[in-house]
C-alpha cells in the first residue's frame, strides 16, 4: 500500500525580510598612514544602540547587518583628536566611510 502526503497546509509564503547593510572603512592618519588598533563606535539614532570594533592591522574597521538609518560613527585613537559623524546607512549593501584624522591632538 502507498501513501500519498498532502501538504497543502504548508505550502505558504515566508515573509520578506530586508536584507541587512553594513559599514565599514579605512582611518588613516594625516599623512595617508594606516591607524591600527583606533576604537570606532556606532551609535543608531533611532534607538541609541551602540555597537563598538577597533580597526585591525590595516587600519579597517567593519560592522555587519545593521539596520538602514541615522548614524553617529565615533572614531578614536591616542594622539588624534575625537572624530564624530553623523551618517545615512541605506538599505542593503556595504557602505564605505573612511575616516582621516585631520590633525594630531594637543597636549595640555
């Protein structure tokens, strides 16, 4: 005897999801080198979540699947003044925001 399976109750539709964005650059310092080791920081205006990363060896940093929107990107690294932006992430896709810091920082 065989049997047959009907499955016509699971035969539905999976909702569409957006795909995720990501962010990611290059720092570098004012004469073009490489800033490793610098700490980047996310802030999302619509909930004030914050993500945090340090660039790597080659002076990148990269936050994956975030939601499009306002964002604060912070970047800091000793010896350079604090550099804040504030940026539009849209949807779907790698967005690239390199950062150079534009001066060394004082000492007092």
């Amino acid at each position: 005897m065989k049997y047959v399976a009907l499955l016509s109750g699971f035969c539905g539709f999976a909702p569409v999801v957006s795909a995720a964005s990501a962010l990611t650059g290059i720092l570098t310092d004012p004469l073009g080198h490489l800033v490793p080791g610098a700490n980047v920081s996310l802030l999302r205006r619509a909930d004030s979540s914050r993500r945090e990363t340090k660039s790597d060896d080659r002076g990148q940093y990269s936050f994956g699947a975030i939601d499009s929107g306002e964002y604060r990107p912070t970047v800091e690294s000793s010896g350079f003044p604090i550099i804040t932006r504030t940026i539009q992430v849209s949807d779907a896709g790698t967005q690239v925001e390199d950062v150079q810091f534009s001066a060394v920082a004082s000492q007092n």
